[in-house]
C-alpha cells in the first residue's frame, strides 16, 4: 500500500538503469573490426608477464581494446578480426577478447593445441584428410606449425 507521504512526492521515482558491460559491441555476441595498434601489455601486481594486446576499432566506429589469447599471433596493423566480450583477470581496462580461427578474417588459429582446440580455432588434425577445402592435405598443414 502507498503512504499519504508517498502520495505527496511530485517527481515519479526513477528507474534505475544498470551501465552495460560490453557495450561497444551492442548486444550483439560479435563484431568485426579492424586493428589499429598491436602491441604489450604488463599485467597487474603479482601476475608478470608480456600480454599480446590490440586495439580495434569496430563496424559500429567505437574504439576498443581487446586480448589477443593463445601463444603468437600473425596481427598486424589493418588486420580483419572478430571481437567478443570477456576479459583477461589481470589486465585493467581490457574487456573484450579477439576470436582465433574466425572465417574471413587474418587471425590464425593456434595450431599446436590438442586440448580445448574450439576456443583456439582449430579443427581436428586427424578428421582433416577428409575435408573438402583442404584437397586432402589438411595434415600436411597442421604439420608444418608442428
């Protein structure tokens, strides 16, 4: 039940609005984008290492910077990539991540990893003889990063 003194309030309530954490990419799961700048990044207090980084301006004309994950990379300046959300723990400021592997742009995926492959865009080495796109020298491919 309202009060008389609830009543008496001239200006409405208002309702509270959350600020988003991906925003840039709008509600969307991905964006394509085009890098900028590739370069290092020193991680928080007690992690240290040598973070690959990039920033990217997206089809929606917003800035951002993303992580690139997994051991090297072939980015450069003007490289296509697809941005997702999530960041890495110990990097302030990074909230979006770079998808390996992804069709039509100039990411590779990693490809020495045999565990968790689909995050790194690797297909299966073995099943690969048999795909259509690689003309039956899909080992011979994956061998040669090995």
């Amino acid at each position: 039940m309202i009060t008389i003194g609830q009543l008496t309030i001239r200006k409405k309530r208002k309702i509270r609005y959350f600020k988003k954490k991906r925003a840039a990419i709008d509600r969307c799961p991905q964006r394509k984008g085009v890098c900028i700048k590739v370069h290092i990044m020193t991680p928080k207090k007690p992690c240290s290492a040598r973070r690959a980084i990039t920033r990217v301006k997206i089809t929606n004309k917003k800035m951002v910077t993303c992580h690139i994950p997994g051991v090297d990379h072939n980015l450069k300046k003007f490289s296509t990539v697809l941005v997702r959300g999530g960041h890495p723990n110990d990097l302030p400021g990074v909230h979006y991540k770079v998808i390996r592997g992804a069709r039509k742009t100039d990411i590779q995926p990693v490809y020495k990893r045999t565990s968790s492959r689909s995050r790194y865009g690797v297909k299966n080495p073995q099943r690969l003889h048999r795909l259509r796109y690689t003309r039956g020298k899909g080992d011979k491919i994956y061998q040669q990063y090995a």
